[in-house]
C-alpha cells in the first residue's frame, strides 16, 4: 500500500435484498422486488481515520457494515483494500481480510459466546490465526481496555460481567488481532449514558494508540464528537451529507441533517428551542426508485417556481399524491361513510380526511379536479393532475455537490440545474 493510499475505499456500493414473492407473483413471472438497502454508497478510510455513520433505524447502516466485512455479498459496487478489490479476493485473501479488518457488535449481551470465558474468548482469534504468545496479548489487551488486575476478569463468563465490562471484552477481541481498520455497529447503544461516555473515550484513545481506522456506525449524533472526525448521514441507503464532525454539527445543511441535530439533547433543562419538525418515519426500501428520498418527510421541499403555496399545504398535497401512487388511500372506507352517488360529498369527505391547509385560486380547483377524478374512480387522471400542477425538483434525485471544501451535500436546496454547487438558500439552523 503506497502512502497516499486509502486503507478502505468503496466504490457505488449496493446491496439489494429480493423480496418475498407469492404464487401469484411466480405464475404472472413478476421480478421479486428489491429492498435497496445500500445503495450507491462511496467513500474513502484513511489509515488511523474515524468515520461516523449515521441515520435513523432502517437507514442502511448495519446493511453497509455487513457487507463490509463479506457476511452480505455486494449486488454492485466494489470495496478496495489498500489498493486491491475484495472481488479479487481469493481464500486466502479473505481470512488475511477479516484479520485485518475487526467488527464491534452493538450487543454486548449476546456477541459473546456465554460458556467462554473471557481469557477463551480472547485467545479465540489468536488461535484461528496461528498467533503466538496469547497469554501475554491477552494481558495486554485487557489493560488497553481497562480491566484490571486481568486475574479479575480472566476466568469470567460473560454473564459475571456488566454490560460495560461485557463490550470492553468484545472490543478487546477486536483489538487482539492488530487489525487496521475496526467496524463499531453503534457499540455503545445498549449501555447506560455514565457507562457510554467511558467507553467511548476509551476507543478513541485506543485509535490512536493502536494507529487502527474506524468506520463508527451509530444512530446517535451525540455521541459522535467522542469518537469521530468526519460524519456520514444516511438515509434510506445513500449518504445525504458529509462533513467534518464539528462543522457538521454546527451548521447542518442538508435538512435530516438539521433534524437530527435539532434533536441532540441539550443538558439543561431551562434551555428553550423550536420543536424539531420531522413526521412519519422512512418508507420501506423497496423499490424506491429516484428522487429525493427523504421528500415526503421533508419541512424544505421546493415547490415549482411558477405557483405560490405554504410549505405544510404543499407537503399535504404531495404525500397525498404519494399515497395515491403507492395504493394507500382509504377510499373504499370514506365511501362506506358517504354516499359515493354524492359526488361532492364523496370529494369533501377525501379533503377533509388527508388535508388541514387552507388553499386558493388555481391551487383549490386543481386539488378538486383531482380529487373529483379520483371520486369517479379515475385515479391515474387524479395523479397526473396533481403532478402536473405540484411536480417537484426533488422527485429528481439531487446530485451531490461540495458547497464548501471537504463538505458534501446531495439536495437540491444546495445544486445549481447543471449540477453544480448554489450558494446557501436555506438558513442555517442555531445550535446552541
């Protein structure tokens, strides 16, 4: 590896799921569908570099890291160690691979095997690799980890060990190896909030000591700036934005990006802020297709230039156009309320169920039209209108651009329509 090289480098990673397919679907000789778990994802480690992943559950993130480490094959993409593809990988190759390249679990309970004990667990790695002078790497290690005297802990089973104790032994058994690169899978999720600032400043010295890289997968953005120098935001599989961990935390750009930071817990209980204002959840990854994936959740989606219309209104009218398209209107409930012979009623017991926002002029009477077809039984029609009318920027996918220097966004809050980066249109959040 020469030294400007990364230590891990991935390229247009993806990884598909097939969903599950019933007779139907095999006498029709319908494709499954796919779970876009991963999809797209690049980036580069840097030897002794710490990487944050984050996003909601379900984002992709687990996915990524599996992958990673070879439990999951790719669909497409490639994953380069120090200079050669893991698709070229042979045996031999892969068990040199998963020497160098050590996962964390997020369970401490159950990543270790509960009729070892500690000093088993520990010498595990070393004897599949044909590693020598185990008693004294596992002494060590264990002091890296800060459980001392070792006699102490040796000898335990992990039910003997706290939560704590049971993931400092599981980072030990990263550790023993000397890997270049350790994967952490939110190491820190499942323990109380006195035992996770510990241990958290404890891997962070040990990057250093131990000139390993990490790429840190977590859910929590406030435990980043213990470990981290850079962040990746995922969601729905694609990172959204990317930058250094400060920069980010101070002035998000993306819009998941100021949700999640608007939601950091402050530590003082007089502190007043605006309420985060981000609803539902992610939509299943199957078949997602393109756009901006994060559009139906959005506070920030841009309208077309041409029409004056409030954010909230023009999300209703959007996410009802997505409920359409996706077949999850109740409509066969609101007939069974009104009389579907009444076709006025009919379209003002439809607007009245999925809409609050006041609307006026061309914006009223395209959303009845709409709503009129939809009533007649003409969905298609009612789609189209709606789209025509209320078509977005962001049912495009946004490139990524770079605003700043080392700072990657993909919105198209931040994109020129040649793909280039815009000059700041959306006020960045205060943080405290």
């Amino acid at each position: 590896m020469s030294a400007d090289q990364p230590v891990l480098e991935i390229n247009n990673l993806k990884k598909y799921f097939e969903g599950n397919r019933d007779i139907v679907d095999v006498i029709m000789r319908r494709d499954p569908s796919q779970i876009q778990a991963v999809d797209g994802v690049s980036m580069t480690l840097e030897e002794n570099e710490s990487v944050a992943v984050i996003g909601e559950s379900g984002c992709g993130k687990s996915t990524l890291l599996r992958t990673l480490i070879g439990l999951h094959d790719s669909s497409a993409g490639d994953i380069v160690y120090k200079g050669t593809p893991v698709s070229e990988f042979h045996k031999a190759d892969w068990k040199e691979y998963r020497r160098n390249v050590q996962v964390i679990f997020q369970d401490p309970f159950n990543s270790l095997n509960p009729k070892m004990t500690v000093r088993e667990s520990l010498t595990e790695p070393l004897s599949i690799h044909g590693i020598g002078d185990k008693e004294e790497r596992v002494r060590d290690v264990l002091k890296q980890v800060e459980l001392q005297p070792a006699e102490k802990y040796l000898d335990r089973k992990p039910a003997n060990l706290s939560g704590g104790e049971k993931q400092r032994v599981s980072i030990g058994r990263a550790l023993i190896l000397d890997p270049d690169v350790i994967l952490a899978d939110e190491p820190v999720s499942m323990l109380d909030v006195s035992t996770q600032a510990a241990v958290l400043t404890m891997m962070k010295d040990l990057i250093n000591d131990f000139g390993v890289s990490m790429i840190y997968i977590s859910h929590d953005l406030s435990t980043v700036s213990y470990i981290a120098e850079s962040v990746k935001v995922m969601y729905l599989g694609r990172f959204v934005e990317s930058a250094g961990t400060k920069a980010l935390l101070r002035d998000p750009k993306h819009p998941y990006t100021k949700a999640l930071v608007s939601a950091i817990p402050v530590p003082d209980p007089t502190y007043d802020r605006e309420r985060t204002e981000m609803s539902g959840a992610p939509r299943d990854p199957i078949d997602i297709g393109e756009g901006c994936r994060f559009r139906d959740r959005c506070p920030e989606v841009i309208p077309p230039d041409d029409i004056e219309i409030d954010q909230q209104a023009y999300r209703e009218i959007t996410s009802f156009r997505q409920f359409l398209e996706r077949e999850e209107v109740g409509l066969d409930r609101i007939k069974n309320i009104v009389d579907e012979d009444e076709r006025t009623a009919l379209v003002d017991a439809i607007q009245s169920e999925y809409f609050d926002e006041p609307l006026s002029g061309k914006n009223e009477s395209t959303l009845r039209a709409a709503l009129t077809s939809l009533a007649e039984g003409n969905k298609d029609i009612a789609i189209d209108s709606l789209q025509e009318r209320f078509g977005s920027v962001c049912e495009t996918t946004p490139p990524e651009v770079e605003p700043e220097p080392g700072w990657h966004v993909a919105c198209h809050h931040h994109a020129n329509a040649d793909g280039t980066a815009a000059e700041e249109t959306v006020p960045p959040v205060e943080q405290s």
